[in-house]
C-alpha cells in the first residue's frame, strides 16, 4: 500500500515470519494515518508478549476505523480477544476484517481462480458466522505479496505486482480507505473517544481490584499483628498479676520469719530468689511463644507482601505498580498504584513506621537471666538492713498499735521494692511484644481505611461500567 501511494518505507516497517513488531508506529497512507501495532498474543505469560496485547488493544481502539487483519485460517486462541474488541462501541462499517496471505490457502489463482475465490467467499461466511458480522463490517480478501515477489525487499515500484492485480484483492481496499467519508469522522471521532473512556474504566477497575487483592491482605497481615499483641499483652498481664499477688503474702511471711533474733539474710534471699526464679520461667516462655509464633508468621508468603509495604514506605520509592501499558491509557492506570501509597503515606507518619520498641532499660542491668541470685540479691540485703535495724525495737513494736502501723509500713516499703526490681523484666518482655507487632499495629488503621476506600472505589467503577456512564470528553487545542 505505501509503495502503491508513492510513501517510502519507514525502517521500522519489517516483514517476518517472526512477531517482531512491539511498539505502535503510525505512517500516512493516501490522506489516511495508518497506526501499525503489534499482534495479539493470547495466553503469553512473558511480560514483553503481554505489553504487546495490551498495547495493540489500547491503539485500536483510539482509532476511527479498526482493521483487524488475519491469516486464512482465521483465528483461535484470539477470538475472546478479539470479540471483546469488536463490542466496544464501534459504529456500523467501522471495523474492518482483512484475511490476508490469500495466495497460502491452498488455491492456486493463477491456475484455479474459480476456486480461489469460492474459497475466499467461503472464508468470508465463516468470519461472519464466527463473530456474528452483518453485512455492514467490511470483509476483504486479499495477497498482498503474491507468492512472497518482494519478500523483505522495500526499495520497489508499483509494477512489482501489476500481473497479481486482476485478483489480489488489494484494489479494493485501498478504494474503501479512499471512500471514507469525511462527514462521518465527527461521529466516528466521539465513538473513539468513549471507547478511550471505557478502556479507562476498564483498566482502571482492574488495577483497583488487584490493588484491592493486595491491600486487603497486607490488612490481614496488620490485623492479626493486632489481635496477637492484644492475646501476648493479656498473658502478660496475667502472669504480672499472678506475680505480685504472689509477693504480696510473701514479704511479709519472710519479713515475720526474719524478724526473731538469729535469724539471717540466707532464707530471705532464698525465698526471694525462688520467687523470681519460678515467674521467670512463665515471663521466658511467653518470650519464647512470642519469638516462635513471630518467626513462623514471616515464613508465610502473606509475610513478603507486607515486608515490602513497609520497606517501601520507609524508603520514600513510588515505584510503579501498574503493568507498563501504551499512550494516555496507561498513564491513568500507572498512576493508581502510586496514588494509593500516597494515600498510606498521608494517613501515616512514614518515619514512625517500622520503628521498634526501646529496649528494656532496666532488666539488663539487673542480671544476664531473670530469677538469678545476682537479681534478688540486692533487695535481700535491703531487707535485711531494714530487719537489723528495727530488731531492736521488736517489743515495743509487738506492743503498741503505733508500732504495729510501722511495721507494716516497713512491710509494704519492702513489697514495693520488690515491685521495683521485678517490673523491669515484665517491661523487657513489653518491649519485645511491643517490637515485634510494631509495623502491623502501626499501619492497621490505615490500612483499613484504605481498604473501605477501594471497596467503595472499584463499586463505583462497577457502577459506572454498568450504566454505561462516561465522563465529558474535552476538546484538545
């Protein structure tokens, strides 16, 4: 067609056997702009191979007439694809059907032209039966290289195939291009545009959903960090409590023993030490049930996503989380993804996420283990000061209530410094249950709500589709 109109051939312009065209490219042929795209490759699991569905589906469907051009067997694996394309709005006579490489189909023209055109009449009833065309789609039948004349040769003239001409087919279809009617590209302008729109939608709900997917599992992930520190932080209470009702009865059962003349610090610091020493191991195995549960929770593939969420905030990135599309199409889709972070990053304070929970200030000082001597050792020998040094007085304060009111005062000044040396271990294992649901408390919130937003966000897409509803195309200067 190009060298028929005069048109030099452009560099990217090849013909193979191969698919080896991947961008879309547009050239003037006889007053019409032509856009060449690439094909339609169905099922391709190979990013490159998907890009070039997608882009050919954008690119057809912004122009005023669709050619879809076939091998004479037509087509298999793209017929959904295809189908789906021919239902976009497309006024009567704008879509066009080429079957192409005419001279392959096993008739010969030059020595049975009746039966090369019974086959190509042929071939044309079951394109129509195939995807239910009226007589308005225009169908054209044709070999546009004639038992491969040219082959990938490009510096030719139009005599190349003069003797072909009676019956490639190729007349007619530059005629049809040449009839278009100047008056019915207004309307055929508007259909573009409302297919353009509707691709939008289109594209637009499917990142949504897919954002959705996502999002609501990192949600889960961030919900179950919630439940899991609400379920530690109860046990921990629990065992607190269970602690300091238990030294409540002790200190003064140790401090009434203590107080007979002879007695020493030996069974004070024994007791003391059982004491931490039998809690310790409830505070260590609720420790150890935290790392445990933690370590198994990152091994879960639900894990990945959210590290990712998370590193990603911290880093500031905006990476793309829309597939590489073409033209203005994805350019809307591309920018959900990063729209969404955006809308994470607000509800957040991203430098207070991932931050972890200071470590124990205190525990570490008091020994490398809980319920050592070295830990009950220093309020044994407090106690035991405080018993020297009212010893003496034990009969006046076996005596008086005044006495008797201080000695309990003694009694819960010694509980108390009981309390103090043991809260610093139940605030270590605080810290940790704190550190460890840290990035998942921090973000539930938000990623609920940004949750209930894509709910609402792909409804309304949904909602729209169905209407059939499109935004007001604007007129570009």
């Amino acid at each position: 067609m190009l060298i028929d109109s005069g048109s030099a051939v452009p560099a990217w312009l090849t013909i193979s056997a191969r698919h080896e065209t991947f961008e879309v490219n547009d050239i003037e042929v006889g007053g019409c702009i032509i856009r060449d795209t690439p094909g339609f490759e169905v099922g391709a699991s190979d990013i490159r191979a998907q890009n070039n569905s997608r882009r050919a589906m954008a690119a057809v469907g912004l122009t005023d007439v669709g050619i879809a051009v076939l091998t004479p067997q037509l087509v298999t694996a793209e017929r959904d694809v295809l189908q789906k394309l021919f239902t976009q709005g497309w006024p009567a006579g704008t879509m066009w059907f080429v079957i192409s490489r005419f001279d392959e189909a096993g008739r010969d023209p030059e020595y049975d032209l009746a039966g090369y055109r019974e086959l190509g009449d042929r071939k044309v009833r079951e394109l129509r039966d195939l995807f239910g065309l009226d007589d308005r789609a225009p169908v054209f039948v044709v070999s546009q290289d004639p038992f491969q004349t040219a082959g990938p040769a490009t510096d030719l003239g139009r005599e190349t195939w003069d003797e072909f001409r009676g019956w490639d087919g190729m007349q007619d279809l530059t005629d049809a291009l040449g009839a278009v009617s100047p008056s019915a590209l207004p309307g055929w302008r508007h259909a573009a545009g409302q297919r353009y729109w509707t691709a939008v939608l289109d594209e637009t709900v499917t990142e949504l959903r897919r954002q959705l997917a996502d999002y609501t599992a990192q949600a889960e992930v961030a919900a179950d960090g919630v439940a899991r520190r609400d379920q530690w932080q109860r046990e921990l209470d629990t065992l607190d409590q269970a602690a300091r009702a238990g030294l409540d009865g002790l200190v003064e059962e140790v401090m009434r023993r203590s107080w007979d003349p002879g007695s020493g610090t030996d069974e004070l610091q024994r007791t003391l030490d059982e004491w931490f020493t039998r809690h310790e191991v409830r505070l260590e195995r609720l420790r150890q049930s935290i790392r445990k549960t933690k370590e198994r929770e990152r091994a879960r593939p639900s894990w990945a996503g959210f590290a990712s969420l998370i590193a990603t905030l911290e880093s500031g990135e905006n990476p793309s989380t829309a597939p590489e599309g073409t033209g203005r199409i994805a350019e809307h889709t591309n920018n959900v993804g990063t729209m969404l972070l955006g809308v994470l990053k607000t509800m957040n304070n991203a430098s207070d996420i991932g931050k972890k929970a200071k470590p124990a200030k205190v525990a570490g000082k008091l020994g490398p283990h809980l319920g050592t001597a070295e830990a009950a050792l220093p309020l044994a020998v407090y106690l035991a000061k405080l018993i020297d040094e009212h010893r003496a007085d034990r009969a006046r304060l076996n005596q008086d209530k005044a006495a008797a009111e201080q000695r309990q005062q003694i009694v819960a000044e010694c509980t108390q410094r009981a309390r103090d040396t043991w809260q610093p271990f139940v605030d270590d294992v605080h810290d940790e249950i704190v550190a460890q649901t840290s990035d998942q408390v921090d973000l539930d919130a938000s990623l609920r709500r940004l949750v209930e937003q894509l709910q609402g966000a792909v409804a309304e897409g949904e909602g729209l589709a169905r209407a059939g509803t499109q935004p007001r195309l604007e007129t570009e200067a």
